[in-house]
C-alpha cells in the first residue's frame, strides 16, 4: 500500500534528493508469538479485533523519537493549517491499523495527535497516512520545483484557485474569455481575484467563514 505512492513522481524525487527519509515499519515483525498476532479479541466481548498495546509500543521502541500520528477517522479534520504545522515537525510517525480497532491505551499512553483524513471510512489508516505524507511534503523546501508554487495555489488567502485556461483559444466553440488574450495583466490579476471569491462563494461558502483552516499555502 506504501510502495507505489512512494516510489513514484514528486515523492520519490524529494526521497532521491535526500529531502526526506521515509521508512515504513511493518508492526507483525514486532509481535511475540510465533504466530505474528498483532491483534485479539476485544475485552467485553463484541465483533471485530482489536490492535494489541504491547505489540504497538514495541514497534514503536524500534523507530527513533519523532511526533506521533494515529489515523484513524475518531482523530482531528485534517486540513491546510494543520499540514502547515506537521511540516513544521522534523519527523513525523504515523501509525496505521488496518480493518480493525485500536487498544484505547495506544490513544492514551502512545500517541501525540489521532488525525481523520475525512468524514469516512477506510479499511485502514495506510491511504490515510499516505494523504499525510504528500500533503506535508509540498511544504518542505525544495519538494516543489519552485517553493513559491505551493504558496500561490488555492487556500492561500482561504480562496479556491480561479478558473485556468491553456492552448487552444477555441475548441468546439468553447472559448477562453477574451480577457485573458488581452495582455491586460492588471485586469487579469483583478478579474482572477474576482473569480476566486466568486468560486468560492458558489463551491465552498464554508471556506469564507471558517477561521480555523485554510489560512496557508495548497493545491486545486
Ligand atoms: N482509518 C480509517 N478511516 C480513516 C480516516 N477517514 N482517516 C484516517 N484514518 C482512517
């Protein structure tokens, strides 16, 4: 699940240019049993398994210090400010269970932050911890081919991005505003400050109201 994001595009690159190190620790190799059990039947009874405290704090005995991430979809909305911050961190651990719950006293006794990656369920925390890892690395200086990039897309004045066109100037009668060919580059400016506030009312009003999150640098 780690294998293709990491090793293709911008996040391989940032990893060739010795911008980050990723490392990714499978936790079986940590359980006691010849079995490899990382996981029992929960206390009280009830379905499902649950990710044993033990083999966890072990796992993450064997890794260096670092700020530590549980995903899960319990955890805080993950958004632009709260990468911002992550970024900020010089090493992140994020911890994934898969398709079953999580020892409270792994919330309680081994863990700094739980994070959501949305209002929905994945059959385990590795996508959710692979949206991390992206979303943070566009912050690192250098992952992006010029840092100004990430600082002048979408979110960084809490607007989505104005609408954008390229080549050709028609196709199927379907036409670029004139005001873009005008080399005009003041109205453009105007004209994109006017469509991202426009955008933004119709798609996402919430974002206009909303102080929390998008108050730094993002994507589309
Ligand atoms: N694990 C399962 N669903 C998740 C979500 N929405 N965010 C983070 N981790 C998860």
């Amino acid at each position: 699940m780690f294998e293709g994001p990491f090793s293709e595009s911008i996040i391989k690159r940032a990893q060739e240019k010795g911008l980050v190190k990723i490392n990714v620790t499978n936790i079986r190799n940590f359980a006691t049993d010849r079995h490899k059990t990382v996981d029992d039947t929960p206390y009280g009874g009830g379905a499902g398994m649950v990710l044993k405290v033990d083999v966890m704090a072990k796992a993450l005995d064997s890794i260096s210090d670092g700020y530590r991430i549980l995903l899960t979809p319990q955890g805080k909305l993950l958004n632009q400010e709260m990468v911002t911050q992550l970024s900020k961190r010089p090493h992140l651990v994020l911890i994934a269970g898969h398709y079953e719950g999580f020892d409270e006293r792994i919330r309680e006794y081994l863990v700094d932050q739980e994070v959501s990656i949305g209002d929905y369920v994945l059959t385990g925390g590795e996508l959710a911890a692979v949206v991390v890892v992206d979303a943070v690395l566009r912050h690192v200086p250098g992952v992006l081919g010029k840092e100004e990039s990430a600082k002048k897309e979408s979110f960084s004045n809490n607007l989505l991005e104005y609408p954008q066109y390229t080549r050709p100037e028609e196709f199927q009668g379907w036409k670029v505003p004139d005001l873009l060919l005008s080399g005009d580059h003041e109205k453009i400016e105007k004209w994109r400050q006017e469509q991202a506030l426009k955008r933004t009312k119709e798609k996402r009003p919430d974002l206009l109201t909303r102080k929390d999150c998008l108050s730094q640098s993002g994507s589309d």
